[in-house]
C-alpha cells in the first residue's frame, strides 16, 4: 500500500466516524492523527524500520 492509498483509507475512516459521532469536530480528528503519527515515530524509533514498513505490518494486522 502506497502513501495514497493509506491517506484514502484514513479518510474514509474519519467520515465513517464523523457519520457516527456526529459531535466530533475536525479537530478532534486532526488530534487523532497527530496521536497515530507519533504512535508511528515512537516505533520507528524503537525498532529503526521505516515509515512504509510499519504502515504495511498494521495494515496486515
């Protein structure tokens, strides 16, 4: 899975949560983001693999 097609993913999960919580707002969505995003640097950090790589082995998950 490419860049792309992992931010499409994203996407539709943040609508599908906005549909679902109708009360979240942009910003609790971009707070959920940074949140995955420092999840994804603290395990770069620890285990030296790169972005691409964790992306792949959560998407198998």
């Amino acid at each position: 899975m490419n860049t792309t097609q992992l931010e499409g993913k994203w996407k539709q999960v943040k609508g599908e949560f906005k549909q679902k919580y109708g009360d979240l707002t942009d910003d609790d969505v971009t707070y959920a983001e940074g949140k995955f995003d420092e999840m994804i640097g603290k395990i770069q950090e620890k285990t030296g693999k790169k972005r691409e790589e964790i992306e792949k082995e959560i998407e198998n998950l």
